[in-house]
C-alpha cells in the first residue's frame, strides 16, 4: 500500500465519522437530552452542596 491509497482510505474514515458524529449530534431522540444540559448553568447551587441564599 502506497502514502496516497492510506491517505484516501484515511479521508474516507473521517469524513464516515463526521456524518455520524452530525447524524448523532441532529437526531430526534437527543434533543431532550441536549435541552437538559443546557440548562444545568442555571439550576440551584444547592445540588452542589450550597445553600441557594448564602
């Protein structure tokens, strides 16, 4: 195998992995979990150990 048939075969590994990686990132059943750790900067502090009035 030659540097340009690895290449190639590499290229191709890639970008099969980056349309998964958008096809995982845009499917349907993420979203409420996506949407959960969004929120996770704006819950109370008291789930780290804190009072929320300290």
């Amino acid at each position: 195998m030659d540097a340009g048939l690895i290449g190639s075969v590499i290229t191709v590994l890639f970008f099969v992995a980056f349309i998964g990686i958008v096809w995982w990132a845009y499917h349907r059943g993420n979203r409420q979990r996506f949407d959960d750790a969004a929120q996770l900067p704006f819950q109370e502090e008291d789930e780290v150990g804190r009072r929320p009035h300290e």
